[in-house]
C-alpha cells in the first residue's frame, strides 16, 4: 500500500513585512500577510489534487510565539476545511514550546478534529502501516540536534518510520540546532522531513527541506513550493515531487550596464514579462553609467515600477562616469548650476571623502541632471 503525503514547512503565518516599504497607494503588506494565510488553501488543495491523506508542517506555522487570536483562529478554521485530511503542526524555532506554550496549549483545545499538534517526542500512528517520529523544536536556540531523539524511537514491525522536525543540517540554520545529515539511517528513517531552512533543498534521497509553501525573501528566486512524498515500503525508494504553490515570485535581477548603453532597453529587457503584479524584484546595478544613461534608468523605472508588487534598484555597485557634454547639458555657461554641478562631480570623485558622501555627491548630480533634462523637455 502506498502512503502519500505533503510535507511542508515555515508558513510563518502573521508574519508583518516591515522590511518591505509599504507605497501610499498601495497595500503590498496586506497582501503579503494574507497570502501566507492563503498557502493553506492552496496546500489543502494539492492534497486533494494528489490523494494525499496528511499534511506534515515541519515547524514555524506561525511567525511568532504569540499570534494574534484571530490569527490563530483563522488558520485553524482554513486547516477545518480541508475533509479528507489530516494536519501535522510541529513547533518550530519562532513557534517552540517554552515561549508559545499558551499557543500550542489553545491549539490543543480548539484546533478542528484533523489537525493534530505534535508537542511531544513520541512515536505516533498515521495509519496502519506508518509511523511519525516527531521532534518538537522546545527553545528558541538550543545548539543540539533535535532529532537525536528518533534514534531510540520505536514503531511496529513493517511500519513506515517518517521523522518531523526543524533545524538546520548545515551553518544556514536560523534557529541555533545541527541536524546529523544521516539521520535517516541513524534513525532507520523512510523519510525526514525537516523545516527551517525557507528554500528548498534535497540533502539525501530520503531528507528534503521544501522551503516555504509562499516565499518571503529575496534569495531563493522561484515560487513556494511543497512536496509530494510517496512511500511504498520500507526501505523502497521514496518519490518526491514538487509542486508549486507559492503566490508571489521574489527575484533579484542582475544589470551590468557600460556608459552610453541603452539602459533603459537592458532594464526592460531583464524584467519579468508578465504577471508583475504578483513579482517582487530587486535590481543591482552594476558597471558604469553616464549621467544620461542614469537618467534613463530612473525614468525606466518610475513607469515600470509600478507594475510590480515592490521594485526597489540597488546601485551601489554602478559607478558614474562624468564628462563635459553631460555637465554642459546642465549648464553650458558659468551660472550657479555648472558651478554646482561641477562642485557635485568633484565630491564624487573625491578619494577624501567617505563612500557614503561621494554616492550621495553622485546621486545629487543625477537628480540634478535629470531635473534639468525635464525641464529643458
């Protein structure tokens, strides 16, 4: 008989996004936040699109130790919904035992029939042929592997043995514990399904990371996805399939750019064509730039920026190249504007100066060459 189930990890639900700069005509955080909450819907609906009868959430359901009730409750009712299948809560490092104790307490006592909180290290029955071995995460950093636990973990003769927990098996760890690479054969495992780390990771046939189901960072550059495992036997190969379920792509974008190149046609060229409302990208600019070239850019930007969820450029790796024609564009004579300009260059220029003063020297003289463009237009 086969055994089939998600794994899934680090949903963070209520997690706020202050890091990402909410626009005044615009709710990006808002949209962020319920897209989080939106991943158990769409999790619950792969389970039913693969005939998958549980949902194993390898820690971090929740972005901190104290959701909001209406958090709480909420991602319980959504969980509710899901007939046919059965959910698997393991606290993590932002949801562990000791600082979320009241939180797993309620879960405990309110949660819908099939969500099942697993606080303990026990061996616990998911059918008649399979066993989970779960190792909740109990403090914040520990700095021991939480799945040394498993090894002495017992489980019916011919039963699968499936290990659950949350740690790092390398320094990426967010949350202070190690986890042994070769768990699954310390352990006698079919398969380990670990969280933690947000992006997704096979670090042997039997013990994957999926990342999280909705990403929120600009690092692993692909949608959520979640994983959907088939065990036969024990000791049989396990099938692992992603399948995406992420709403929002956050990708970076690399730009080199040389003076006089058509930055504006690089720019455009190098974003993503369609479904940019749902796109976070971060630009870095690298290179040289004229100052029309400089300006070129940022009117790219102030009419394709908003076609995206958040755009931000990151320039501090684009040099600027300055020469007469540019400054005599401001001010071919000797009035206050060629003076200031000329001032501005040589701050940019200036070995004296810290990196910070002449970056913001240069940026003064593009706003400033860009100021005078428009009017002249």
């Amino acid at each position: 008989m086969t055994l089939r189930f998600l794994h899934a990890s680090d949903l963070h639900i209520g997690r706020k996004f202050a890091n990402i700069p909410q626009p005044a005509d615009g709710n990006i955080r808002g949209r962020l936040m319920e897209a989080r909450h939106g991943a158990i819907a769409r999790l619950a609906q792969v389970a039913k699109d693969k005939g998958a009868a549980h949902i194993l959430l390898a820690g971090d359901t929740f972005d901190t130790a104290t959701p909001s009730p209406a958090v709480v409750r909420q991602a319980l009712a959504a969980m509710g919904e899901a007939e046919g299948v059965t959910w698997w809560l393991l606290p993590g490092n932002h949801d562990n035992l000791r600082d979320a104790e009241p939180l797993w307490d309620s879960i405990r006592e309110t949660a819908p029939a099939n969500v099942k909180a697993v606080t303990e290290a026990a061996p616990t029955a998911l059918d008649d042929h399979a066993t989970l071995l779960p190792c909740p995460v109990a403090y914040r950093a520990g700095g021991s592997d939480p799945t040394e636990a498993m090894v002495g973990m017992d489980s019916p003769e011919g039963h699968l043995r499936i290990g659950l927990a949350h740690g790092g098996v390398t320094d990426f760890t967010e949350s202070g514990e190690v986890i042994a690479p070769d768990r699954d054969r310390s352990a006698r495992l079919d398969y380990l399904a670990l969280g933690d780390w947000h992006g997704r990771m096979a670090v042997s046939p039997r013990v994957h990371y999926p990342g999280s189901p909705e990403q929120d960072r600009f690092k692993h550059g692909a949608r959520g996805v979640c994983l959907c495992v088939s065990l036969t036997a024990p000791g049989a190969p396990s099938q692992v399939e992603e399948v995406e379920t992420g709403q929002f792509l956050w990708t970076e974008i690399p730009l080199p750019l040389h003076p006089r190149q058509d930055a504006a046609a690089a720019l455009a060229a190098a974003l993503p064509p369609s479904g940019r409302r749902d796109v976070l990208v971060r630009v870095n600019a690298s290179g040289w730039a004229g100052l029309a070239d400089r300006a070129q850019l940022d009117e790219t930007i102030a009419r394709l920026g908003p076609e995206f969820a958040h755009f931000e450029l990151r320039a501090e790796a684009l040099g600027t190249q300055y020469d007469a024609a540019d400054l005599d564009q401001i001010d071919h004579g000797g009035g206050a504007l060629r003076i200031a300009a000329e001032a501005l260059m040589a701050d940019a220029e200036a070995d004296t100066l810290s990196p910070e003063e002449r970056a913001a020297a240069a940026d003064a003289l593009a706003r400033l060459y860009a100021y005078v463009r428009k009017g002249a237009e």
